[in-house]
C-alpha cells in the first residue's frame, strides 16, 4: 500500500534515553502524531521520561561493565549481545514497525540491522570518527550496519565522507541537522538571577562550557585555561555544566590549580534551566576534541546570542568563521583559548558583534523545525519504499 506523505508512521527507536538529542528528537515525530515506540539501553528510570507523551517505552537492561583485560571485555561484549539479540528480535516483531531508527552506530545498531525491517541509521560522530579506529570489532559493526542501513543520517560532510568510506554509496546518506529550537533558545531567556544562584558577584562575566564530562570533551582544558584568564580578567567566573565520569577528576584538578571558588559544577540542568543559563553566559566555550557537525550546545549558545569560542575541528570552521561568527583555536590549546576569552571580555562590543552573527547562521542554516520535516519526508520516503502502510 502506498503512504502519502502526511501519513501516520510506526517509528521503533533504539536511542541512549538520557541524551537531550535523542529526547527531542523522539518526542517531535510522537507530537507529530506518528506512533513511536522506544527501546532504550541505559539507566533512565522510566520517572524521568513522563514528560514524553504518545510514546510506549521498552526497556533492555543492560548489565553493569566490568573491569578487566581487553578478552574478558570481549567476551562480556558477545555475552551481551547474544542475550539481547531474543529481545530485541521479539520486541520488534511484537511491535511490528513500518521502519526502524537508531541513533548512534554501536552494536545496537547492529542487532537492529538483523532483523530486516525498513532501518534508518542517525550518526552522532565518534561512533563514526573514533571508535572504528579503535579496534576491528568497531570496524565490522559499523561497516556491517550501514551498509545494511536504508537510510544514513548525519550531521556534516566530513561525517559523511567518513561513512561513504565504509562503502556506503552516497545518494544513502543525507545530512540532517540536529537543529536548534529558536523559540526555547534566545535571548529573551537571560536572568539575571543566575549569577546570586551561582553564589557569584552580580559583576561577574560567566564563561559557560555545556560539553559532557567524558574525556572526549577535554574539560581539562577549560579548566586550565581558567588560572590565564583570572591574572587578567578578575571578574571572570566559570560554569561547568553537565556530567560523566571525568567529573571527580575535573574538580580535584580545579583544586589544585587553585581556582575552585571561580568554578561552579552545576549537573545535568532542566530544559528551562538551561536555556536560562546560556542566554545569562557572556561566553560559551567547547573544547571537544572531536564533534560530528556544529555541536547542539554551541548552536544553543550562538541562537541565544552570546559569543561562542569552540575548536578548530571538523566543519567547525564553516560555521563559526573566525573573527565573524565565534572564535576558534587549535585541540588542547589551552593558552589560546585563555587568549580568545579575555579578548571576549576586554572587548565587548566586538563580542557582541559576533554573537549577533552567530544568532543569525542559526537562523538561517540550522533551525529545527526545517530539519525535522526534511526527516519525515524520509520517514514516508523509506516506508513507501519497502511498501509499509498503516
């Protein structure tokens, strides 16, 4: 039967739960009025997502990593694999999908792709960039999944030259964005209660980083950055956002170089708390050390109007232009970027110049509505396809 675009779609996500990414990306096509089911691998309690309405949600507990030698995780690796493969294989044919997404390209990945039902593949970046180097077991699940795939996504053309390398064809792969919400990040969301709630200086200048707190993100170098800033720039204070396992680490390193009262670790923050505080930052920063397409969060920061300071990798530079639409420095270079943000501070009108720049490329090249219909038209484009109706 054919579908018309415009039609209701059974869409069976297999996404990472406690990513804001996935979260929004899922409950958009459920508002949209598509059926969406989720199966998910992580610790979210099912609590945390009742803010996810017209969603049925499937849980495959995954058992806790255990430490030892590269065999023993191996071998935990296809222990695992082997017991999810029963479940997942009778949850999708319960469920019985007009097409399968799976964001990220891990093992998961894989498994869906066994299960022969219309499959769209989203990559994140690292999946693509870093762990296929890695090692061969990473190489063969990405390879075997793509090529398997209908449908690749990403969000940048440097990702996908990597992806046509694992000999995926390149009319299979489309870019997507993932796409800022202007109407929740602004610059009407500024508040000016942020710095009391910090426990800071009505006076300081906040310098916010948004990046996960795994090594991949490289905080270290934020934070090292942060005793170069303060001989210059007093009022200077800095915002660590998020978290992960680094996060004993960072703060035990924000001790030692002895800037921990200019240093707040906030956790993971609401949806509205965090548009809040990157509208309330004078400075974003990322120091990521590897990114797909333009970060979430520095779009986040750039539609909210305040000047972004990310590193010079990937496509990164096409979108914030040097000087024009942000600042951008070299991996790990903490010097610089220390450079780059008392340059910020010391001269605000020009920083605020870029940061009106920046809001206006988010605008034009990354909105989010745009670049979720471009997704359900390949929803309708798959599914018509392999001939799936509802």
């Amino acid at each position: 039967m054919n579908i018309m675009t415009g039609a209701t779609i059974k869409i069976f996500y297999l996404a990472v739960m406690n990513s804001i990414h996935s979260r929004r990306w899922i409950s958009y096509f459920a508002n949209k009025g598509h059926v969406v089911h989720v199966m998910y691998f992580d610790e979210t309690p099912l609590a945390d997502l009742q803010d996810m309405s017209n969603i049925t949600f499937h849980k495959v507990p995954s058992p806790p990593k255990k430490p030892g030698s590269v065999k023993v995780k191996y071998l935990s690796f296809l222990i695992n694999m082997a017991r999810e493969i029963p479940q997942i294989g009778r949850i999708i044919r319960e469920v019985d999908p007009d097409l399968i997404h799976v964001h990220y390209i891990d093992y998961h990945a894989y498994l869906a792709s066994i299960f022969g039902s219309p499959l769209m593949l989203t990559a994140w970046g690292s999946d693509i960039l870093v762990h296929p180097k890695q090692n061969f077991v990473y190489r063969y699940i990405a390879r075997t999944s793509l090529n398997r795939a209908d449908m690749v996504t990403c969000d940048a053309d440097h990702m996908k030259q990597a992806i046509q390398k694992f000999g995926v064809s390149a009319d299979k792969v489309k870019v997507i964005c993932f796409g800022t919400d202007m109407t929740k990040f602004n610059p009407s969301k500024k508040d000016s209660d942020i710095r009391k709630e910090l426990g800071f200086s009505d006076d300081a200048k906040l310098v916010i980083s948004l990046r996960t707190l795994r090594p991949i993100y490289d905080i270290t170098t934020f934070i090292k950055t942060i005793p170069l800033v303060l001989e210059q720039a007093k009022e200077a204070r800095f915002v660590i956002v998020g978290d992960g396992p680094e996060k004993n680490n960072l703060v035990q390193l924000s001790q030692e170089l002895g800037v921990a009262d200019a240093v707040r670790f906030t956790g993971r923050l609401s949806d509205e708390n965090l548009q809040r505080y990157i509208a309330s930052s004078d400075i974003y920063v990322s120091t990521s050390l590897s990114d797909g397409g333009l970060a979430a969060s520095t779009a986040e920061a750039m539609a909210s109007e305040i000047p972004v300071i990310i590193t010079d990798f990937g496509n990164n530079a096409e979108w914030v232009e040097h000087g024009r639409g942000g600042l951008l420095f070299p991996l790990q270079d903490f010097r610089a970027l220390s450079n780059h943000i008392v340059y910020c501070l010391r001269n605000p009108e020009r920083a605020a110049q870029m940061a009106r720049c920046g809001k206006d490329i988010i605008s034009e090249k990354n909105n989010w509505e745009k670049e979720m219909e471009k997704v359900d038209l390949m929803y309708h484009e798959i599914a018509r396809t392999k001939g799936r109706a509802r």
